[in-house]
C-alpha cells in the first residue's frame, strides 16, 4: 500500500507550514470567500402588487469535534460569527461531538436525509469509504472550481485522498505529535532528557526518586495506543509497519513482537505514571500541566492549553529511541494532516453557501487565529504569520521538528472497523502482567475478526 506521505516530504511541509515569517496581515482574503454588504434600500414605486417578503437565510449545519474548552473551539466559533456577519443570507447551525463519534453521527443522520451540510472530520476512519455510500462529495473539481488549485500544501492534499486517489475532503488540521518533556523536572532529578530508551529507564528511576511520575499517559484511549504503537515502531521499519498494522500477524512478525517485548520492559521498569492503564488523555494533560508528571506525548493540538507559567521549561522532541539496532535515526514523532472539511451530499444542494463559507474558512483572516492560538500547522503554501505573536514555546515548536524522524502512523492502515477494538487491546497491555505474547494475540484476534 502506498504510504500517505513520505518521511523527507513531511519533514519539508511541516517546516515549511510552521516556520513563520512575514505578516499574515498581508494576505488578501480570497475574492469570494465574503460577500459585501448588501446595497442600500431603494423605495420602491407606488404600486398595487404587495411587497415580496425577504428571503429566509439560507442554514449551513456543520458538525465539528472543537468543543468550548477545546483550543480551537473559541477560534472556530469566532470564524462563525465574523463568516455570518459578512455573510448575512447565511446561517450557520453547528453541532459538536468527540472525533471518535462523528463517523457515525454522520452516517445515521446520512439514512434519515438529516445529515449536516459540512463536516470537520478525521480521516482514518471515513476516508475510504464516504464517496462510495453517498454520504460526501468527490472535491477534486471544486477544488478548482472554487480557487483553490495550488494553493494547498501537496503532501496535505495526499492526506485527503483516499485509495483510489479521489479528494475526499479540503485538507484543514495539521498536526505534529511530540513528546513533551517538563526540564525543570528533569533538573530537579539530576538527568538530561532522554534520546534513548535505555536513558529514558534511567530517567524514570531518577525522576521517581524526586518525588514525580515519569510518563503520564492516558492508557484507556487513544492516547495510549498511541504511546504503545509508538514504541511498537521502534522496532519497525515504515513499510513493516504497514504491514502488520495493515493485515496483523503481530505474533508471526518478528520485529512486531520485539516492538511488544520493549513496550513491556518499559512498562515493567516503571517508565509510565501509576495507574496508567485507568487514565484518559485528560487526566494525562492534568497530569502534565499541573507539573506532576516529567512527560506525556501529546500532539500540537494541545499546545494552546500549556499554561503560561510552563513555557519556559517545557521542551518538544520526539520519543527516545533504542540505543543500538532502530530502523530509525533520531528520535520519532508521528505528523501529518489528521482532519479535512468534507462536502456532504447535503451540502451538494446548498453549494453556492458551502462555497462561500469554505473559501473563507481558508482565508488568511480566519486560518492566522488557529496558528497563533493553538500551534496548528498550516494546510497552505504561502500562508505567513508574524513571529512576533507566537508565544516562545511556539516558536520553539518551529525547531524540534529539525531533530527528529517523523514515521508513518497507524492511523492510515488500519481497518477500520477495529479501532475502537484496537484501543482497548492496547490499553491492556499497560496493565501489568501483560505478556507480549498475550498483547500479540489480542491484537492478531482483531484483525482475524476483520475477514
């Protein structure tokens, strides 16, 4: 299978998006991304026939996952208010779920003919099959059509194509998904941070010594797969990777099964926070920002939530790696871009409104406030964004990217129709007593379940 994005064209786009120079202010708003104000009244004549009612504003749905207390939700709803206002023949109704239940709200709402007009939505699990059910729209004229042929990053556009090649969705969210390290935790236990796992070991021995948990991480969901798949791939080239992520055969694969083995010693040896295997990303993030807790692996998404007071001592790298044999260089971080804004068959009869409000959407003024808020890597080529507004830990997320491997994620290979299932696995391999042999086994059930 093809991989979604290469690892050296990656690297180039995620500097590329994110290093910012220059002044956004400069960029012109696409032409039609809003309307001008409508001329003034004009009295009409005298006349016998009645004067026609206004027409009613025409109502854009839109389901996204960026509740309130998430950083981009206060950006994404100013983006509505400002869109209506310039935009007064057009409503915008919006819906918020978690990321995890939209497929399915979507495509319960899609039987009824009830399904929203835009959707804000993760690829893994829609990607390959929403065009084929009817439930959205193939972009790849609209995307011409509508002004946007060259504009979009082209590994961001790979992102958004699924199988067969088609433009499932405009790509929106990048992301990079770092480690996170808190220094003054590391001084205080008399270690560097670590480039290694044999380092990362000693670390968490010193740093339980001090008095703090080493690695949070929410074992339960999605974030800890992600740890656990992580370190997985530690000992796995990409195209390994693809495989047995692809079509299981974790037990029968070597490399797959020393991956497991490496989770387990970490495990064992005390690397993660207590009670890992019970936490959720949110309890990981509390963990982390209330200073309890050395390291957590959390993506740029989370950025706008690091508090003010931590900024100066928290440094981005990616997770250690082995001290010898790792397919890998440097250490690894995973990156890309992880969600699109898809045309559903809805909003197929309300195109001219959906045209308007995805061209402004992708705006200079509407696309700066989710850089400089909440470190989201750009989908554009040319958008710029004054450094002057970046926090330093967000300018620092410009330069980690430099000194690490970025390596294919899971995401892209899994069927999918096993991730919930896959999480659940992989939450019990944090549990201790978990053998590798017993995790392989679970997983491999999974994927033989798929047939």
């Amino acid at each position: 299978m093809k991989p979604r994005f290469s690892q050296t064209a990656l690297s180039i786009l995620i500097l590329v998006s994110i290093i910012l120079t220059g002044c956004a202010q400069g960029q012109a708003t696409p032409a039609a991304a809003t309307q001008a104000p409508p001329p003034a009244a004009v009295e009409p004549e005298a006349t016998d026939v009645p004067a026609q009612p206004a027409a009613a504003p025409v109502t854009l749905n839109i389901m996204h996952n960026y509740a309130p207390d998430d950083p981009h939700g206060p950006v994404l709803e100013q983006v509505f208010k400002d869109f209506m206002a310039a935009n007064p023949d057009i409503k915008i109704e919006a819906q918020i779920y978690s990321d995890l239940d939209i497929p399915l709200k979507v495509e319960t709402a899609f039987l009824a003919g009830q399904e929203p007009d835009v959707v804000f939505n993760n690829y893994a699990i829609s990607r390959d099959t929403w065009i084929d059910k009817g439930v959205t729209l193939q972009l790849d004229d609209l995307l011409k059509e509508w002004g946007f042929d060259g504009k979009f990053l082209p590994a961001a556009l790979d992102s958004s194509r699924d199988k067969q090649g088609r433009l499932v969705a405009f790509p929106f969210e990048g992301f990079t998904w770092p480690v996170w390290y808190n220094t003054d935790i590391f001084e205080k236990a008399g270690v560097e941070v670590p480039t290694t796992t044999d380092e990362l070991v000693e670390a968490a021995k010193k740093i339980r010594e001090a008095g703090y948990e080493p690695f949070t991480v929410g074992g339960i969901d999605w974030s800890g797969y992600a740890v656990f798949t992580t370190i997985v791939q530690l000992k796995l080239s990409d195209e390994e990777m693809r495989e047995v992520f692809g079509k299981g055969g974790f037990a029968q694969n070597k490399n797959a099964m020393e991956g497991i083995k490496l989770f387990t010693e970490l495990r064992d040896a005390g690397v993660f926070a207590e009670h890992s295997e019970g936490f959720q990303a949110d309890a990981m993030n509390a963990m982390f920002f209330s200073e309890k807790a050395a390291m957590m692996q959390a993506g740029s998404w989370a950025y706008g939530q690091l508090p003010e007071s931590m900024q100066d001592h928290t440094a981005l790298a990616g997770f250690p790696i082995l001290a010898s044999g790792s397919p890998h260089e440097k250490p690894v971080i995973y990156a890309g871009f992880g969600k699109g804004v898809w045309v559903t068959r809805n909003g197929g009869q309300k195109l001219d409104a959906v045209r308007r409000f995805v061209q402004y959407v992708y705006s200079a003024e509407s696309l700066t406030p989710f850089i400089v808020d909440t470190g989201m890597p750009s989908p554009l080529l040319d958008l710029q964004v004054d450094p002057a507004k970046l926090s330093p830990f967000m300018l620092q997320s410009t330069e980690y990217v430099k000194g690490v491997t970025i390596v294919d994620i899971t995401d892209n290979y899994v069927p999918q129709k096993a991730f919930d299932a896959l999480y659940k696995a992989s939450a019990g391999a944090f549990i201790p007593g978990a053998t590798p042999e017993d995790i392989a086994a679970e997983f491999d059930k999974i994927y033989a379940e798929q047939q």
